[in-house]
C-alpha cells in the first residue's frame, strides 16, 4: 500500500458515511502529479460531511437525464474476476462490507470505459438476505440500511475522483433485486413466488425508504420477471412519490417477460407513472433485444433501455454460467438497438468493460 494513503480508510463508509472525505485516483502519466502526491496518485478532496451537500435524493421532476446512454457493465462478472468468491445469499453484497475498494475500482474501469451511468453493488441487499447468514431480524435490517448507503457512497467517490479528471456528467443508479433475487434460488427468471402482495411490496418499501435518504440520482429496479412484482414496485413506489426509478425485465422470448405476461403490457402500466423514467429489459440473451425493443416502443414514449447478459445461461441448480457469450458482436448489436430505439445500453451479467467500450463507441464514435 502507498504511504500515503491511509490504511483502513475504505472501511469508513461502513462506520462513519458522513465523515469519510478523500479519495484517491491513479493519474495519467502524461498529466502532473498535484502537490504533495506520490507513486502517481493524485489525493482528490470529495467532501460529503458539510452542510452544503444533500442526503437525499432528487425530486423526479428536478432529473435531468440528456446525455445519458451508457450504462455500465456486469459487478459480479468483475468482482470474480478479480477473485472473489461470492457464493452465498448476499452475492456481491459481501464484498461492500469485506473489500469496498473492489467496488470502488470496478466503477472506476466501467467510467474510464465510457459509461453514463453507475450502478450500485447493492442488487443483492436486503434485511432478509442478511437473516439468511444468521444476522437477527433488527440487526440484519441495520446491516442492510448501512450496506445500501454504503453501496451509494462508494459509487460517489468514484464518480468525484474520476471527474477530478474528467468534465463528463455521471449518474449514480441505486440497484435493486427482485424479491427472487433475495430467495437465492433463480426465481428471477421465472417470478413463481409464494408470498402475498403486500409482502412483496413491503419488500421493496423498505429498500427504497432507506435510498431516498441518499445521493443516488436515481433507483434501478431490475430482473423483474413479472407484472405482479412491477405493479407492488409502482405500489412502493406510490409511497415516495419523489423518487424516481426505471424497471427492467428479464424475458423469456422477444415478446415476454419471465413469468409469462406480454412486455408490452408491463410498459403499459408503467407509462402511466411518473415516477418512471424508463422501461427496459436486462439480464436477457441478446438475440432477444432487437424483438423486445420493438414491443416497448409501441407501448411507452419512455426512454427503452436495454442491458442484457453476454448470451450465456445461468444454471440455477449448479450456480453456474453455461454456453457461449456474443462479446465480439456486442458492438454491432448495440448499433442495432440503438437504430430500434432504445436510449440506454449497457451490460449485464457475464459483460466487462470492454463490451460497455464497444457500446460508447456506438454513441461517441
């Protein structure tokens, strides 16, 4: 570690969110080192403890969003590359608690690769996946409140540290799992939950209580793999009416979503809502896409966003990927989506930063 950054510092979002302070940056070797730095670092001051600075999020009537089109890669996919093990319920949650600068340097390569947009390491968060490594019911719900928070705050500092360097606006989308997500076993991709409406509202209220009260700019609601699960996230929703947030569906052909409804009946419903500010697909094959954005074009004037999985499958059973991916083509099927009429690209699972490279180059090249 260089000497001159403190040791244990990464841990602070943790312990103390609102006095962490500083971030530190590798700088270009063609640009000067700012005073006092050393072994090609650069200290930036990012300051989220004053008074001046919000903890809350914007109203969705005072979001802009133009210039927003690429959104980042796959969290997962870098962190186990990167040779973590993140088996268990809480997924790449565990490393916001064990590693955060993991995290930190995965936003980090995902901005330097073009993307618009972070999202959170918080996908996999929540009180009852914490209960699920054995954490009590209020002591799980504390550690999922400061893990979300947490989630924001490590995304911030990336994004202050690379505009240290860069005039490019960044937004921050606070992730969040479907309630198939939290029971660990692939429900996801087909939405047969067992649990009451209210129950799976409530899920998603007190994930959103707890990020309303942070900087993210946005909520992202994803994987969602039917309309049942959407209307109790519009219903969640109705009880922040500030917040705004997008929806993702996983799919199961070019014309419906996991659980069986037609997609363009999904954006139906959330068309109407304005807290919603785009309707999409991800964590989708992306021989899909093409199909799926023309069925959201005829039902929503929303931006349509797309972020699907590299072409792999996942195997429930075996917690595993199988097949191949579509790395290569993923340029020229971004231009294709593009050209039908999605606004936000990106990647989900199994995509890196080079397919967010690939996608910047169809917006910027």
């Amino acid at each position: 570690m260089d000497a001159y950054e403190p040791k244990g510092s990464w841990q602070v979002p943790l312990r103390a969110l609102a006095s962490y302070s500083k971030v530190y940056q590798k700088m270009p070797s063609d640009r000067p080192l700012a005073m006092g730095s050393k072994g090609g670092k650069r200290l930036v001051d990012c300051d989220f403890s004053g008074s001046q600075v919000r903890h809350s999020m914007k109203p969705v009537q005072q979001l802009d969003l133009s210039g927003l089109h690429v959104l980042d890669g796959g969290m997962a996919t870098e962190l186990e590359r990167r040779g973590f093990n993140l088996a268990g319920p809480l997924w790449s949650a565990h490393v916001l608690e064990s590693s955060p600068e993991a995290i930190a340097a995965v936003h980090r390569d995902y901005l330097e690769a073009g993307a618009d947009c972070l999202l959170t390491a918080s996908y996999q968060v929540s009180a009852e996946g914490f209960q699920q490594i054995g954490r009590d019911p209020q002591d799980a719900s504390n550690a999922a409140g400061t893990a979300l928070r947490a989630s924001v705050a490590i995304a911030e500092r990336a994004r202050c540290a690379y505009q240290a360097g860069s005039p490019r606006k960044v937004w921050i989308a606070a992730s969040l799992g479907p309630y198939g997500a939290m029971l660990h076993n692939g429900a996801e991709y087909h939405g047969n939950y067992t649990c009451s409406f209210d129950d799976l509202a409530g899920f998603h209220s007190r994930r959103i209580a707890v990020l309303a009260e942070t900087n993210a700019d946005f909520l992202a609601f994803e994987s969602i793999p039917s309309l049942e699960e959407a209307k109790a996230i519009v219903t969640a929703l109705h009880l922040h009416p500030n917040v705004p947030a997008c929806l993702t569906f996983t799919c199961r052909d070019e014309a419906h979503i996991s659980h069986g409804e037609r997609l363009r009946d999904c954006a139906e419903l959330l068309d109407k809502e304005p807290q919603v500010i785009g309707i999409g697909v991800n964590c989708t094959p992306p021989r899909l896409i093409t199909g799926l954005i023309g069925e959201l074009a005829q039902a929503t004037a929303k931006p349509i966003i797309v972020y699907p999985n590299s072409g792999e499958q996942w195997d429930a059973v075996r917690h595993c990927w199988y097949g191949k991916g579509q790395i290569q083509e993923f340029g020229e099927l971004a231009r294709r989506w593009r050209a039908a009429g999605a606004r936000w690209i990106g990647g989900c699972c199994r995509t890196g930063p080079d397919h967010v490279r690939a996608v910047t180059a169809v917006w910027r090249g």
